[in-house]
C-alpha cells in the first residue's frame, strides 16, 4: 500500500503555492518597473486568467455531477428513516451556516482588517484573452439537477440513473486530474498579484484569527448538536462522543469523511446509546450528506474573504440565501477533500459575486484547515445517528438483527 506523504497533499501543495506567490509578487513589487518586471507580471496575470476560466467552466459540471446522482440514490431508496436523516442532515448543516453567519456578522467588524490601501499598484492586462464560457449559468446547473434527479427517481429510470453515476465519475476524476493539480498554480499566481498590489501582507494575521474563530465555532457547534441529541433521545451524550476520539484524530490526518467512514463506524459501535441497525445504515450516509463544520467554515471565511477584498460584508439577504443553498450543495457535495467548496463554487461567484482574487483566497484558507472541518463532520455524525435511535424508540421501530460486529 503506497504510504501518503505530506509532501504530496493538496494543504503543502497550496501552502507552496501561496508562499511562493507571496515572495515573487513582494519581490516584483519592490523591483524597478523594467521590462523584465513586466513580461513577468503579464504572464502571471495571463496565466491566472486562463486557470480561472478552466475552474470555471467546470462549475455547472461539478454541480450536475454532485447534486443529480445523490438526489436519484436518496429517491429510489426513499423511507422513513432515509428522510429524517436527511432532514437532520439539512438542518444541521443550515443551521451551522446560520451560527457562523451570525458570529461573522457579531466578530468580523470588530477584526483588525486594513481598509483599501491608496496608492496601491496596478497589474497589467492579460496578454490575450481565452473566454471559455460555461455550458449553462450555476443557477440553471442547480435547477437542472433537482429536477432531472427527482424525475428519474419518481420514474425509476434506471438508464438516467446509471448515466448520472458515470457522469459522476467522469466529473470526479476531472476534480482530481484536471482541478484539483491546477489549483496550486491559479493560487500562486493569485497570491503574486495581490503581492504585487500590496494590499493582502496587511491581511495576513488576520487569517489566523479567523481560522481560530472557526475552530472554536466547530466546538460550540458540536457541543450544541450533541446537548439536543441527548435530550431528544433521553440518553447521555457523553457516552457516544466519548468513544469519537479516534474518528476525530484520523479525519485531521485524512481530510475526507469516507476515508475516516470504518474508523467512525468502530467509533459509533462502541457507544452504548446508538443502535447498531442505525449506525450501520447512518454513519455512512451522514459521512456523505452532513457537513456541517465544512458549512461552518465556508461561511465564515467567505464573509471575511467578502470584508478584506470587497471592503464590505454581503447583505444579511445575499447570506440568507447563500446559507440555504449552500445546505443544498452540501448534501450533494462528496465526502473527499474540499469536496464542499468545490461543490459551491457556483454560488460563491453567482450569490456572493466573487472574482478570481475572492475564489482563490476561499480555496486557499478552506484548504489549508480542511481537516478541522472534516473533524467536525463526522464528530457531529454521532449526534444525528443519537437522535436517530431516538426518534426509532419513540416511534417503536422494530430493531433489526445484524451479524455485523464493529
């Protein structure tokens, strides 16, 4: 089995990219304006624009390919208790948007970020332009799943059903062969040209404020959902997160909820309160549709993002609206590295009306603390799977017998 190395992961990768961004644009910006300084800064700026078309392109591509196969899969084996999972799953994760949404609104304005800086440098324009306009607005991507996941799973279209798991794949491997290899590059040269402006060096402690910020919502948030669960399910929440330990610790190392899905299982098994027909049928469907500290960070840091590069926060609508979508792409989105944010690139630039500068600084900082969100994840999967067993004491659901020993 080939061993993961830091070296190779997507974090050190962008960390790289950032650091060398950073240095190349201080480095152009303290340099005489001389035609090499130029030549340089055009290729960056070309360079940057055409990664960001091919990003963006993909977008309606990545939505149909998360959203469509995820809604036909939760139709075709639609029950009861399917339904209330992802009612849970919904409502945890709109409701941390809502918790971060609030605390940005409360915290940011209070946060040391510089205003725009006068006398700032100008990049030069692109060499040549290479417009790759997208096949279909976000918008319409989103819409289009919706409806062609509920049609087929209203009609049992196997045929569409089976086309869509393909067409998942073909999108996945694009997201890991194509997006995933360029995005080190496109936040590089994003970071070289904000160097150069002068404006992000200002910025940079207030990063790390931020990410603070967000690590303790993660913490609060999961206190929250574990109080509920214990009280709906009139059981002690301690004895079920006591035993998440280990799940936490390996979702830190693996940054993606399926890659930590037989750790969380052994997790969940050991707790007493939780029924082993539950945990078998939930934890892995909650490793997919629950992420609620993904959610939570995105929030935040788009806000922030929003605040230092915009110079305003978005409109308590604009959020609103952005927080319910987002609870959508959520469930939809897959449990792998930045799969969130990957997923809601669209409504970034269509609600939020990101540029490229925006969209890179939200890869980079969601990157760089992907595995605390992840770890909240599938922490906050136990207290649903809680409140699961709950709900199946009150309504008197027959437990079933399983030879599966965790």
């Amino acid at each position: 089995m080939k061993k993961l190395s830091i070296f190779s992961s997507l974090p050190f990768k962008l960390l790289v990219g950032v650091i060398l961004g950073l240095v190349i644009g201080l480095a152009l910006n303290a340099a005489d304006s001389s035609a090499i300084t130029v030549i340089i800064l055009n290729i960056v700026v070309t360079l940057k624009y055409i990664l960001g078309q091919i990003i963006q392109f993909c977008v309606p591509l990545i939505i149909i390919g998360f959203i469509a196969p995820s809604i036909t899969k939760l139709g075709n084996s639609a029950s009861r208790m399917l339904t209330i999972a992802v009612l849970l799953a919904y409502a945890s994760s709109i409701g941390a948007a809502f918790f971060s949404m609030t605390g940005g609104y409360i915290l940011i304005p209070h946060l040391s970020i510089a205003a725009q800086v006068r006398g700032l440098r100008t990049l030069p324009e692109v060499i040549f332009e290479l417009d790759i306009p997208q096949i279909m607005s976000v918008m319409s991507a989103l819409v289009f799943s919706v409806m062609i996941g509920l049609g087929a799973a209203w009609n049992k279209a196997k045929f569409i059903t089976d086309l869509l798991d393909e067409f998942q794949k073909i999108v996945l491997s694009l997201v890991s062969k194509i997006i995933i290899p360029i995005l080190p590059l496109f936040i590089g040269t994003t970071f070289c040209g904000l160097a150069y402006e002068g404006s992000i060096t200002r910025q940079l402690p207030v990063f790390l404020q931020v990410i603070a910020i967000v690590l303790i919502g993660h913490f609060i948030w999961l206190a929250l959902l574990y109080i509920l669960a214990g009280i709906y399910a009139r059981e002690n929440p301690l004895e079920v997160i006591r035993h998440y330990g280990p799940a936490y610790l390996t979702a830190l190392g693996t940054m993606s909820s399926a890659a930590t899905l037989a750790i969380a299982l052994k997790c969940a098994g050991k707790a007493k309160p939780l029924r082993r027909d539950i945990v078998q049928f939930s934890v892995p469907l909650f490793a997919n549709i629950h992420l609620c500290g993904s959610v939570l960070t995105e929030v935040f840091f788009c806000m922030t993002v929003s605040k230092i590069l915009y110079g305003s926060l978005p409109t308590l609508g604009t959020m609103f609206l952005f927080c319910l979508l987002l609870g959508i792409f959520a469930i939809g989105a897959p449990g792998v590295p930045g799969g969130t944010v990957m997923a809601s690139l669209g409504i970034i630039t269509s609600i939020l009306k990101f540029d490229d500068a925006g969209t890179a600084l939200m890869l980079t900082i969601f990157a760089l603390q992907d595995s605390f969100g992840t770890a909240c994840n599938v922490t906050g999967d136990g207290a649903l799977t809680l409140m699961l067993t709950g709900y199946a004491k009150r309504h008197h659901i027959k437990e079933q017998n399983l030879s599966v020993d965790f």
